[in-house]
C-alpha cells in the first residue's frame, strides 16, 4: 500500500524544511510521530453519569472515523462544578500512528476539512511551542464515514498533530508544505 502523503512528506517536504532552517543531519528533520484525536464527553453528563447512548454512539464513531477502538479517559480528580468525581470516564481517546496515522491525514485534508461550512481555513496560532498543532473540529458530520442520520447527538474534536524533532516554524512549513488549509490574511 502506497502512503501518499508519507512519501510527499519524504520527497518534497523534508528537502523544503532542509533548505529553508539549514538542516544537513537528516535525523534532525521534523518527522509526524502521532496523531491524537480526542472527544470530551462533559456535555453528556446526566446526574452523576454519562448518558450511555451517547457514549455508544462516541465509541462508535470514532471507531469508524480512525479504524480503531477507542480508549476511555477516566477522570483523575473530583471537579464539583462540572459534576465529576475521580475515576469517571469523561473523554474518548484514539492515538494513530503509523500507515492508519497517513491514510487520516489524507482523508482529513483532502475529503473532511474541505466539507466544513463557511470554513475560512485552520488557526496558524494553535502552535504549543514545542512544534505540535492542535485544532477542533465542531461536528462529526465532516468525516463522510459518519452516518448523520441515524446519529441522535453531534459531537466534536480535538486533533492534535504531534511532532518530533520540530519547533512551531518547521511544524508550520512542513504542515504548508503537505497541504494543510491554513487561513490566511485575505480569509
């Protein structure tokens, strides 16, 4: 199977990142490590618990979403004012990595992203410092695996692009280079 955006990364943007920061070493070239995508499941809370629909249904689409099964995040203090004690699962958690960590990115950028509304392209200030990007996503309905119509509760989240070896300049050449939609100033 032929990664497409693994091997345009390999030959087009690693040169690009080599030429423009002056890196000879190879090793010290910014490589994609992970991609994490989570879902915050707060919004579900009723009473003391969540609503067991919508954890299926979160489950669910994540699995379809990414190709694997999801890990639950319990909750690792009590917080009163969101009604969260310690050890209740309150999120849904998926780590790619790999050629399932390519074949999203591909389907991200070239079929999920393009099919957000009135969308004016990515934040380029969601940089953490350390070269990893993260951005949300407001309704699950982008991904074109997600049946929406028998979905019964819309959900977003967050995608975190985790690199190694990078800064937030070369994380943001490199992502420019692939083709990531960032806004730019006429948006």
């Amino acid at each position: 199977m032929v990664l497409r955006l693994k091997e345009k990364f390999k030959t087009e943007v690693h040169p690009l990142i080599q030429e423009k920061f002056n890196v000879t070493n190879p090793m010290a070239l910014p490589h994609l490590e992970k991609i994490v995508l989570s879902i915050g499941l707060g919004g579900q809370l009723e009473g003391t618990k969540i609503n067991a629909a919508a954890r299926e249904q979160v489950i669910k689409d994540l699995t379809v979403i990414t190709g694997q099964a999801p890990v639950m995040v319990k909750a690792r203090k009590s917080v009163s004012n969101f009604k969260v004690r310690i050890g209740y699962e309150t999120a849904c958690r998926v780590t790619l990595r790999g050629a399932r960590m390519w074949e999203f990115f591909d389907r991200l950028i070239s079929m999920a992203i393009p099919r957000i509304k009135d969308f004016r392209g990515l934040k380029t200030t969601s940089f953490d410092g350390q070269g990893n990007y993260s951005f949300g996503i407001t309704e699950q309905g982008i991904f074109p695996e997600v049946d929406m119509a028998n979905a019964k509760y819309t959900h977003g989240m967050n995608v975190t692009f985790v690199f190694k070896n990078s800064s937030d300049e070369k994380t943001s050449a490199a992502l420019t280079a692939i083709g990531m939609p960032f806004a730019t100033k006429e948006n």
